[in-house]
C-alpha cells in the first residue's frame, strides 16, 4: 500500500499536511514521486488568504468549486516510479512535469504528463507554467518594433515576461516593482530601467497642458502584472492614446476604485484581459496548446529562471513557506518544494 503526503489550505491562513493511500495503479496509469513543486506567490496566496471567488479555477485540475479544505497548485516536476499494465516500461524513471497539486507523489494517466526535456531541469521544468502565461501575455500584447513598453510588477511572472520583452528591438522596456530584490532582478535583464511605482510615478506622470502633449511622455503598451487592482489605475495612466494595457493579474475578491473618467474616456485605450487557460481566437487556429507548451521550454532553456529561486522549503515546512509570502515577500522572488528531504 502507498501514501502519499499533500498539502491542504485549511482555512485563510492556515495549512496541513496530510497522509493519504494511493490506490491502484489502472492500465494506463502511471504513479510519479514529486521531486520539487513551486508556489504560485499570485494566485496561491489568494487561497492561503480566502481572497479567492468561489469559482471553478480553469488552469489546474480543480474541477469543483474553489473551497475549504482543498489541495491545490499546479507546478509538479517529478519521476515516474511505477507504470501500468499497458504503459510503456521505458517510460519508467522519465522525468515529468504535471499541474498537479504540492504533493509528494501522485497518480495520473500518462497521457496527462509533460516530459522535460533533456536540457531542462527539475527545477528550471517548475516554472513551465509562469513561463506559459509569460509567453500567452506577450502574444496577446503583440509587441511592435520600437515600442514603448511598462511592465507593473516584477514577481516571477513579471520577471518572466519581461525577459521575453527584452528579446525584442523595443524602444524603451521599463519595469515598476515595490520590492528592491525584484527591481535588481529586472534590472539585470536588458531593460531600459527598474524603478519604485512612486519613483515611476514622479518620472512618467502626465504633465499639465494639452492632452497630446502630455500623450508623448506615456507608454504604447503597459502590462499591470503586480496581482493590485488599483495598480490598473496606475497602468491606464501611464498609457498613450490608443495603447494597450494587457491585465494578467488575477486579483480574486480584492477590489479597487478604477478611473475611467478624465482623459480615460477620450484615450482609446484597449485594457487586454490575458489569461493562459484559452489562446487568443485570432491564433488559435494556428496555435495550440503543445506549441506554446514548446516555446515555453525553449523560454526556459534560455532564460534559466532557477536563479530567481530565493528559498526551498520541505513540505513539511509549508506553514514557515506561506508565512513567508504572506509577511516578508519583499525578501523573496520564486519558493519551492523540496520533495526530496
């Protein structure tokens, strides 16, 4: 007979880990120990705080309702240890990625398995799925040669996107993050500057008199990353008449006051909303999920985003992680699992 560990959000601020019996393996199935799994710092804090909207979440394998107690993440890199009847034994010791929760083990078809490749490590393979939304954000947001580009937030997710923004021959790629940890971060990237929102702001804010004047000292797309509503407020303010501001974060329960008067109204201003879970219908019939799965790992090959990995817990420490997030994120940038101590 075998257990398996896996976390389990409680209650708002409260986590356990829990042993549970793995039942047996059927024909097609395959059984995976976890070898690291990363932390959501966006989405998984709004479960670990009970911010989150009581709706079916379309990015992992939740298939209920989002409620008390509930096992959830979605960024398992591990290896196959056991196999069934009809999969193939060469599969076994492969290594894989799968959305599952932070579990120590798990069982799951092998048709539901992502196989790293060669090049890419366990712990590179965890942020497959940020880089996935990192890629569906800049598709959405088309980037145009010579552009002036704003990313709001710099958490991984920011981080990320902005290391695919920085491939491309921009005009000017600024970033805006509280925390000085993530603005060293992104200034390491070839970016224009990383600065404080109220530095950004002091720099960047409209100045008094005609409108199209004020309209040259603005960015032709923004990106409001930081997980505040009312940073979009900030993006919408910074954006240049007839720009974009593609909205990736998810902001559950939290809610803000948002301007949509005063220059606004007469700003032809698109606000994107970007989510990885669908492909934008004017690339889905060219795009799928495999492909953008495939330049994702290529993201990842050349990114190498284990350098942002600030701290590794063992599940057993999942209080201490959470707690972490919750009262210092200013000291972190990406937390994981180890599932191997």
């Amino acid at each position: 007979m075998t257990t398996r560990k896996i976390l389990y959000f409680t209650a708002p601020k409260q986590v356990e880990i829990r042993e549970e019996t793995l039942p047996s393996l059927s024909a097609e199935e395959v059984r995976v120990e976890t070898i690291c799994s990363a932390i959501s710092a966006g989405t998984e804090m709004l479960v670990y705080r009970g911010q989150f909207p009581q709706i079916a979440d379309a990015h992992d394998n939740v298939s209920s309702d989002l409620k008390y107690p509930l096992a959830y993440g979605y960024a398992c890199v591990g290896i196959i240890k056991e196999t069934g009847k009809q999969v193939d034994k060469s599969l076994k010791d492969k290594l894989v990625f799968a959305f599952q929760p932070h579990t120590s083990s798990f069982i799951l078809n092998h048709s539901s398995l992502i196989f790293l490749p060669d090049s890419i490590s366990p712990e590179s393979a965890c942020f497959l799925p940020n880089m996935e939304t990192a890629v569906n954000l800049v598709q959405d947001a088309a980037p145009i040669l010579g552009e002036r580009v704003l990313v709001l937030g710099q958490g991984i997710v920011g981080l990320l996107t902005t290391s695919l923004l920085s491939e491309f021959p921009l005009g000017k790629l600024i970033t805006a993050d509280f925390y000085e940890l993530r603005r060293n971060a992104s200034n390491e990237l070839k970016i224009s500057a990383s600065m404080s929102p109220d530095s950004l702001s002091t720099k960047y804010s409209p100045k008094s008199g005609d409108f199209g004047v004020r309209n040259r000292e603005k960015f032709d797309l923004t990106f409001e990353l930081s997980g505040s509503p009312a940073a979009l407020n900030n993006a919408i303010q910074f954006t240049a008449f007839s720009g974009r501001v593609v909205i990736g974060s998810w902001y559950g329960e939290k809610r803000a006051p948002i301007n949509l008067g005063g220059d606004f109204h007469r700003s032809r201003i698109k606000l994107i909303s970007s989510q990885v879970s669908t492909i934008a219908p004017e690339l889905s019939g060219r795009w799928d999920k495999s492909r953008r799965f495939e330049v994702a790992w290529q993201a990842l090959e050349r990114i190498k985003p284990e350098k942002w990995i600030t701290h590794r817990f063992a599940l057993s420490d999942a209080a201490k992680a959470y707690q972490l997030l919750d009262e210092n994120p200013q000291e972190t940038i990406q937390v994981i699992f180890d599932h191997t101590t």
